[in-house]
C-alpha cells in the first residue's frame, strides 16, 4: 500500500498539485504545513524546468 503526498495532473492546460504531510504522535503542525508547502513548490518548479526545458539558461537570483 503506497500513500500519494506529492501529485500533479495537468487538465485543460492548468497545472493541479497537491502536497500532504505524514502525521505522526510528536508532529508539530506549523513544520506539517511548511513541509507541505515546500513539496507542493517543488512540484511548480519542476513543471517550469520542464516546460521551459534544461537547454536554457537559468536566472541568477540575487538578494
């Protein structure tokens, strides 16, 4: 049995992620959601490398 806490679909060309978190005795829940968060933004990530492609060049964030 697999539990699925990372899924993307692609439909009528937008983009639905939805991320989740194992919840376990000691979870603290403000770390739950910032981890759900950081997965639901790593699957927008990967749709924009893969949409615009490796060849290009990336940009240089600076602060």
């Amino acid at each position: 049995t697999a539990i699925a806490i990372r899924t993307a679909v692609i439909k009528d060309g937008v983009l639905h992620v939805q991320a989740g978190a194992g919840i376990v005795a000691d979870s603290v829940p403000e770390s739950e959601w910032q981890e759900t968060m950081n997965k639901g933004r790593a699957l927008f990530r990967a749709a924009a490398l893969a949409e615009r492609g490796l060849d290009e060049p990336r940009a240089v964030e600076r602060p």
